[in-house]
C-alpha cells in the first residue's frame, strides 16, 4: 500500500509540474502574439501611428488581461481593441516597389499562428492593405538613421515594474523587427528571441537581475553597435553592476582563447605585483580564464568572435574587489600573484585600439615606402602627407583605429581619377515597415590627372568598426589596392538608442553599409585580400604580423 501511494503520489506531483510548465508556455505565447499585433498596430493602423491613442498606455493596461484569457477570450479582445481605434481610411499606399529590400519583411505569423482565429486575421489584413501613409508619431527619419524620439522615455523607472519590463521588450523586439537593417543576419529567428526573453524580463526581481537580461537581450542582436546603456552612452554604472567596479591595472588580448597582457597601465602596481607585458593569464580571482570568458560573452555585444574578443578583454579583469588574484604563465614558469585594482576609468579606452596618440602620424620606411597612421591624419599635416606619399613608390595607411577627425577623407582625391562611390546605404522606410531602399553614396574624389600610381596597403584588424571600416573600404576603391590584415568588427552604419525606460537605451546600427556590388560588412567585416592571424607568440613578442606581411608583400613586388 505504501510503495501504491508513493507512486500516486509522484505521478500527481509530476502532472502538476509539467501542467504548469505547459501553462507558463502557453502563456508566455500569448504574450508573444499580443507583443506582435501591438507592435503591428503600432506602426501600420494609423489612428496609432499618428499618435491619437497613447498606445503604451493600452499595453499596460491589457497585457495582465491578454496572457491570462483564454485564446477565444484574446481574440475577442484583441478585436474589440481594433474596433475600438475607429474606421480605417481606404486609402492603398504606392505599390511596393521591385527595388525595395525584402528580406527583413515578414508577417507570416499572422497567418500561421494557432492563437490569431480568421476574424482577427482579416482584420489585421485589412490594416496592412491600408496600412498609415506619412509621418508616424513613434518613427521617423533622421538623415539616413532611424529616430525614436517620439517614444515616450519614463525617465524615472530605473527598475520597471513587470508591466513595463514587458512593454520595453515590445518596443524594443519591435523597433528591431521593422526598422533594423541588419535583422536578417542576427543568425537567430528574431521571432524566437521574443518568446525567449518574455520569461527573462518576467523573472528579474532585482536591478541587478534586469541589467543582465538586457545585456543579454542587446547581446541577441550580433551587432558590434549593440549596447545597453544610458542615453549618453555611458555604461559604466551598468559595468559596475555586473562585471565589478575594479579592475587590474593592465590591457590584455584574446588569441585562441589564450588571454594575454599587452599594456600595463600602473607601473607601480604591476611591478609590485610582478606582473609583465605578455604574461599569459591562467585564472582570474581562482576562476580559469575559459570559464570566466564563457560567463561574461552572455553579457559583451559584438557582430563576430573577433569583435566580441576585443571588447570582452575590456572588461574580462572587472572584479567587486580591491584586489585580485592572478595566476599566469610567463615562459615555463607559472606564478600566483595578488594585484591591487583600479577604477575603469583610470583607463584610456584609445589604448584598446592601441591608439598611438604620440605618433607623427607618418614616416618613411626603408627607402621608398610610406607609412601613414591613418587616426592621425589632420588637417595640419595633410599637404606634409601627401607630398611624402607622393615620392615614394609604394604606400601603407595602417588603418587598425578609428578615425579621429573628417581631414582624414581629403586624401582620397590624389588616388582616384574620377570621383567614385564608396558604397550603398540600406535605409528603412518609416511609412513601409519591414521594406528598406537602397540609396548609392555621394560620389568622393574629383577629376585628377596626375592620380598617385604606386601601390597602396591597408592594414585593418577587429579594431576597425563602423567608421574606421568605412575607412578601409573609401581605400578599397583606389586601384589596385591590397587590403592586409584580419576580420574586422563587421558593425557598420550610425549607432542609434531605442529608449527602454531609466534614461536607458538600447542601441544598434541603424542603417545598412553595402559594398557598391551590395555585399555586406555586417557581421563579415570588409574584404580582406590577404588574411594574416594573430598567434599568441606573436601577441607575447609585440611582433606585428600583419605590418611585415605588408613589408614582404612590397618586397615582392620590388619595393623596398
């Protein structure tokens, strides 16, 4: 009788877990679909669009109501809720055009889903069929990129009640979901990111807790301008949180999984700590470094593993501590030291680019080669620039930085003939959600005669992003120039911030970058013509690989 009950009892214990199991599901698929006929609403019906209701209101309102009804009952509502925003105009907008890209445009879930019955279907149709022309309350353009100023900011809400959490997964998975260049190279159905991060934002219950899930959720984009931060763009309270606000007093680099110090800012501390530039690091405060690097990738954004790596250094030594506790590995030796910490901000962000803010800028090397760093490249010194590229036979703009002002595109012209386009932009279309148009650049150069006919270099490497990728493809269109290095950050177009409340954004590239023949960098980086790696002995001897490749490459060609 005893072993009777006890197997009752477990049955009774495991139908109750997967019934309620199988009713959060169900229910976090209810708010899914209530997230995509809002964000639908939102930018289609145009009693909406325009502002008439105050649309976030309603979400909060209803979004208790919605996940708990049965499906009948959400539908019913979800009608009344259309019903209610008044009679469309039957105005059709212009056709879509042929031209238009169409990749990120889908609305097969309104067919297909199991909680949207025929009558809401239609409905939804007929808003799409005469969905809102013109300006849009919650979407506009701004130059090329998106604005989201017409969101309201809930400044205040430093930690969101459930309501709200919700309601900012909702603006933000639908902002992404229509107006996102890139959506259709995140590498993840962004359909299933919704239905994944409803349980998340549901169960944080503590700032902390919520930090991590919108990480987590900017992470989801694949996109190196993704970043969960305040308005400014400001970070670092966030970092604190959840990283540490200390770190040691060094910059490192990730080879092959294998971190290393490149950069000691303390010379103090490290030498008292006996710590040296390229020591390879074993474990941080006892955690091995593989370990540590798994945990903290959930929370660092970046469009591919290089780019990922770089930023992930930034932040890999973060510790809540005063000090830290290191193991390395220097030659055969492998030592446990104890190292005091800084604040972040004792460091310079540049030297994570290796920002040679010293530099001339420029230099001869060996007799007729010129070498141009290109972040330093100023107005001041062009004319001085041009004419030492100019007697020389062969030139190599080291490209691995960010440009640092607008001077750095007056050079261009000595190289090109004919003024040339760089690339094709991809640009949403506010009255069109989900449909982007191509726009081809302004052309740059001018007619030259006497264009500069040596060879040219560029270096790139996983520093180049966003404009210092733009960069490497302005020196790409320079004939016959070959482009030397290793995958870049693959994040291209102006950053911009969907506000999610707190005077939080979440940001992310917001127009497309195409090469002229439309292939993208997104994700890819530019083109590399020839690919040198990075091992960690060169990482450990501060060789630079890519700098000689581009030496031996001119050698070859007769250029020394």
């Amino acid at each position: 009788m005893k072993h009777f009950l006890c197997a009752k009892l477990s049955c009774v214990l495991l139908f109750l877990l997967t019934s309620t199991a199988g009713f959060g599901q169900t229910r976090y698929e209810k708010i899914a679909i209530y997230d995509k006929i809002w964000g639908f609403l939102k930018y289609h019906h145009p009693s909406v669009a325009r502002g008439i209701v105050d649309w976030d209101s309603v979400y909060v309102h209803d979004i208790d109501k919605m996940q708990n009804a049965s499906v009948s009952k959400l539908n019913k509502m979800l009608i009344t809720t259309i019903d209610n925003l008044g009679p469309i105009p039957q105005n059709k907008p212009r056709p879509t055009v042929d031209t238009l890209f169409k990749l990120n445009h889908n609305l097969g879930w309104i067919a297909n889903s199991k909680y949207i019955s025929h009558q809401l279907q239609n409905k939804l149709k007929e808003i799409y069929v005469y969905r809102n022309q013109g300006a849009n309350k919650y979407i506009k353009q701004n130059y090329e990129a998106a604005d989201y100023s017409g969101e309201k900011k809930y400044q205040n809400m430093i930690l969101p009640n459930e309501q709200y959490r919700l309601l900012f997964l909702a603006r933000f998975w639908n902002a992404i979901n229509y107006f996102a260049p890139y959506k259709y190279l995140i590498g993840e159905d962004w359909n299933n990111v919704l239905t994944r991060f409803i349980p998340k934002l549901i169960n944080t219950k503590d700032i902390l807790s919520y930090y991590r899930a919108m990480l987590q959720l900017t992470v989801a984009l694949n996109d190196g301008h993704a970043q969960f931060s305040f308005e400014d763009g400001d970070n670092t309270s966030i970092n604190n949180l959840v990283f540490g606000k200390y770190t040691a007093p060094v910059y490192a680099k990730i080879v092959d999984n294998t971190v290393i110090i490149t950069k000691l800012v303390n010379d103090t501390l490290t030498h008292k700590a006996r710590l040296q530039k390229g020591d390879i690091v074993l474990s941080i405060d006892n955690s091995p470094v593989g370990v540590r690097m798994k945990q903290f990738r959930a929370y660092v954004s970046g469009s591919n593993n290089a780019s990922r790596n770089h930023y992930l250094s930034w932040v890999l030594f973060n510790t809540p501590k005063a000090y830290q506790k290191l193991k390395i590995k220097r030659g055969v030796r492998i030592m446990d030291v104890k190292v005091k910490c800084i604040l972040p901000s004792q460091r310079d962000w540049r030297d994570l680019t290796e920002y040679q803010s010293n530099a001339t800028g420029y230099k001869t090397v060996g007799n007729s080669i010129a070498y141009v760093y290109a972040a330093q490249i100023w107005s001041g010194n062009l004319d001085t620039i041009k004419n030492l590229i100019r007697s020389k036979k062969a030139v190599i703009f080291d490209v691995r930085n960010y440009p640092q002002n607008d001077a750095f595109y007056n050079i261009f012209g000595m190289f090109l003939p004919n003024p040339k386009s760089i690339d094709y932009s991809l640009l949403m279309i506010p009255d069109n959600p989900g449909y982007f148009t191509w726009k081809q650049s302004a052309k740059m150069g001018e007619i030259n005669k006497t264009p500069y006919k040596g060879q040219v270099i560029v270096l790139a490497d996983e520093r180049n992003q966003s404009q210092g990728e733009y960069s490497v493809m302005c020196f790409q269109t320079i004939p016959g120039a070959v482009t030397i290095g290793s995958q870049t950050a693959g994040a291209d177009g102006v950053k911009i911030g969907i506000p999610v409340g707190g005077k939080m954004v979440i940001s992310y590239s917001s127009y497309g970058v195409y090469y002229t023949n439309k292939t993208p960098t997104q994700r890819r980086g530019v083109k590399i013509d020839i690919y040198v790696k990075k091992t960690v002995e060169s990482v450990i001897r501060s060789d630079d690989l890519v700098l000689a490749r581009a030496l031996s490459y001119l050698k070859s060609k007769g250029i020394d």
